[in-house]
C-alpha cells in the first residue's frame, strides 16, 4: 500500500484519485460561506491550485539560483519538473478561477486585471518552460528560472483588484472555511508532487538515487 503513495509507477492513478477527493471535498462537503453561500466551493480549488503551483514554481525558482552558484549540479532536471508541475497546477488553478467567476458573478469578468494577469503568468510559465532548454545551457542560463519568477510574480503583485477579493482564504473568519482552504492546498501540493514524479521519468528506489536527490 506503501509503495502506491511513493512509487513513480502509481503517480497517474495517484492524480486521479486525489483530483477525485479534491472534487468530492470542494465541490460537495465544502462549508458555505455566509454571504457567497455555495458559490464559494469552486473559490476553494481554484485557491488550492494556484496557490499550490506557486509554491512549487517558488520551489523551482529556488533551484534555479542554487543552479546559478554553482551548486547541486544534478540539480537542472529537476528544475524542469517542478516548473512544468508548478505551470500545470497553476493552470488547473486558472481553469477553475473561470469556473468560479462563472459560479460567483455570474460569467467570466475579463476586465477583471487579475484575470488578465493570472493569464499573462500562464503564458510565462510555458514558455520559460518551452526555452529552457537553449537557454540553461549558456553561462548564466540558470538564471532563468529565478528571472522569470519573478516577473509573475510581479504580474501578480502590480495587478489591481476590481471585483476579485485580496486574499480569499485570509478575508474569511470561520475557521472551518480556513481549514478547508488549507487542507485543499496540502492536497493539490500531492497531485503537484506526482507531477514531478511523473515527469521524473525514475522510479523513487534506493536503485535511482543518483536522480533523487537534487
């Protein structure tokens, strides 16, 4: 049983299951908000992946400068994954920011600077993917990674709000609501993180640890 949370092999049937939990848990048996009511229920997936896309971009930055200084050498394909985990989770986040602008407002708000930006951070993370690998190689190269974070985050940061709320998990009280924002996010961070396993092309053995540890 062990080896189906741990093990490469598994990391497919593992998304699927957990985007199956996420989904029964959001969508389902998520608490109501009292003013949004149930249509605060897609906000909570949308929130969990994004935030666990950033998370896992912020993780892929990270590396990249640890790249950068000349260490953790065998450091670069994972890099890679955790960038191309962290843009597909920050997708799904997108995907369901539309959902719930349809849910909550009644459509998708375009004008909506955040939307936009969110978009614009997309379009980044794929095509920093796309270039990395002519890129990584010149001197300096690394340097990518850690560049290009922060111009999302910089996209996000500068965006101004007209309807989307500052912080949807922090402008809430009840603590129920909180608790199911966050254990939404430790949930999306496992679907990221068999992402990563899947993207790994290696099986998490003690026969692969030349490619385990970055």
């Amino acid at each position: 049983m062990a080896s189906f949370f741990t093990d490469r092999r598994y990391a497919g049937h593992r998304i699927a299951v957990l985007l199956t939990v996420a989904a029964i848990w959001g969508l389902l048996l998520a608490p109501e908000e009292r003013t949004m009511g149930v249509t605060i229920r897609p906000v909570y997936l949308h929130v969990a992946a994004t935030v666990a896309g950033m998370m896992l971009l912020y993780l892929a930055g990270a590396l990249g400068l640890i790249r950068t200084a000349g260490l953790a050498p065998r450091s670069e394909p994972w890099v890679r994954r955790f960038w191309a985990a962290g843009t597909i989770m920050f997708g799904l986040g997108y995907g369901l920011s539309l959902l719930a602008a349809h849910v909550a407002w009644g459509g998708i708000f375009w004008a909506e600077p955040r939307v936009r930006a969110s978009f614009g951070v997309l379009a980044v993370g794929m095509l920093t993917w796309a270039v990395a690998p002519r890129i990584t190689e010149r001197a300096g190269g690394h340097l990518l990674w850690p560049a290009a974070l922060a111009g999302m985050i910089t996209m996000l940061a500068t965006a101004p709000r007209v309807i989307h709320p500052e912080s949807p998990i922090q402008d809430v009280t009840p603590m129920n609501i909180k608790a199911t924002f966050y254990g939404l996010t430790a949930v999306m961070l496992l679907v990221g993180w068999s992402l990563v396993q899947m993207l790994s092309g290696e099986a998490t053995t003690p026969d692969h640890q030349e490619d385990r540890t970055p």
